[in-house]
C-alpha cells in the first residue's frame, strides 16, 4: 500500500502528552516563549497531510479551543460510540469506529497517501498495528510527573531510525525518527 501515517505531537521531558485531566496549559505557557513566525514545522508538515486520524478526546479538546486549525483536511475521529459531528465542520469531520487497518485501507483506497495519526490512546493503536511510519515528537522543557502518555505497551520493540534532531533557541527538541520496516 503506497501510504503513510505519521505522528507529529507534542510531549513533556518524561513522555506525556496532557495532564491526566487532559489539560494542555503546560504546552500554552510553554509557547508563549515561541516566536510568532516559528512554527516548529507544523505548517510543512500539514501541507503534506492528505487526512487526519484523531481519537475522540482529543477532537474534544480541539473544539474546544473554538478556532478549528486543520483548514478543509478531511478528519476523521475515532470513537466506540457514534459521535455527533457539530454542524460547521459536518462537510470535513466523520466519525469511525474502524480498526486502525481498516481505516487505513479505506483511506488509501480513496487516495490518502499521508495519514497523521494524532491522541496518545490512537498513536498507541496505530503503532502497534504496524502502521506508523515516521514520528516527529517536539519535547518541551517540562517534567509533569504525570498525566497521559504518548506511548504505552508494546507487543514487541519497535525500532527506530533516527533521522534529525532540532534544538530552537527557545529550549523546544524536536526529534524526526522512522519505524523500521521490520520492527
Ligand atoms: N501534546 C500534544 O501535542 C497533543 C496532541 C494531541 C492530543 N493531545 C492531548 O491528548 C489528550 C487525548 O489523548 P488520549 O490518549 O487521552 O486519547 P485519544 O487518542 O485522543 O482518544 C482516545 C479515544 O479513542 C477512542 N478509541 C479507543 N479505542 C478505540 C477503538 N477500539 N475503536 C474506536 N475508537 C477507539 C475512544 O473513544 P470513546 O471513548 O469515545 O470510545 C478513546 O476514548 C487530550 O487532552 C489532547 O488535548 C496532546
């Protein structure tokens, strides 16, 4: 299959993506300390993004910010239970229940090359099914003791090829690393 999933996420010093609650105010004060124009590659990144994969909690949190940042990328949120969709975004939000396999058959089959895979739970299921080629993780200079992980248990290792590290001036390490094809 001539398609990719990706992860670009945002993690504390010790590994976690939101405090246990789900709150990111540890990643808002952090940026307060970035230059406007930087956007640690985000902008670059989505413009090679054909779809987006989200679990539920974190389209939940998306919301609420109230400024929808994925442009017209088609997204699709990930949940047990059927989700309802606001209507402003009904056109480019869908949501699944497919297994992480399934969806990514569905998509290519569409046309998706890059899928980004995005929320811990879902980065989890992704990567365990083999299905995350290349992770881009930005650690910010913060330990939280605790909160929600980027990463779980794994059936087997998976290893990886490290393919650049970034330091900014402003104490962000933004590491890019590829999934070995036969981890
Ligand atoms: N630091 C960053 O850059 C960054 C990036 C993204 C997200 N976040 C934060 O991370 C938090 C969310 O991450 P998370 O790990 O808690 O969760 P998540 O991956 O965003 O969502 C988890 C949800 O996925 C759904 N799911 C799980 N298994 C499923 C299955 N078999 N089939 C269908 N759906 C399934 C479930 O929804 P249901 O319970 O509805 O079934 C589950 O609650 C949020 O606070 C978000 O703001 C941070």
């Amino acid at each position: 299959m001539n398609q990719i999933a990706s992860v670009y996420i945002a993690t504390s010093l010790d590994g976690f993506i939101a405090r246990e609650d789900g709150d990111l105010d540890w990643l808002t004060a952090a940026n307060k300390s970035v230059p406007e124009d930087e956007d640690c590659g985000f902008y670059a990144f989505m413009k090679t993004v054909d779809a987006l994969i989200m679990g539920r909690k974190t389209f939940e949190k998306v919301l609420s910010f109230g400024k929808w940042p994925y442009g017209d990328k088609p997204v699709i949120v990930l949940s047990r239970n059927k989700l309802e969709i606001p209507e402003n975004l009904s056109r480019i939000v869908s949501w699944s229940s497919e297994s992480p396999q399934e969806l990514s058959n569905r998509l290519a089959k569409k046309g998706a090359k890059r899928l980004y895979i995005d929320g811990g739970i879902t980065i989890q299921r992704f990567l365990s099914a083999g299905l995350v080629k290349d992770l881009t993780i930005t650690v910010i200079p913060v330990i939280l003791g605790r909160g929600r992980p980027l990463f779980g248990d794994v059936k087997h290792d998976i290893s990886l090829r490290h393919i650049v590290t970034k330091a900014y001036d402003f104490g962000f390490v933004q590491s890019t690393y590829e999934v070995e094809d036969n981890a």
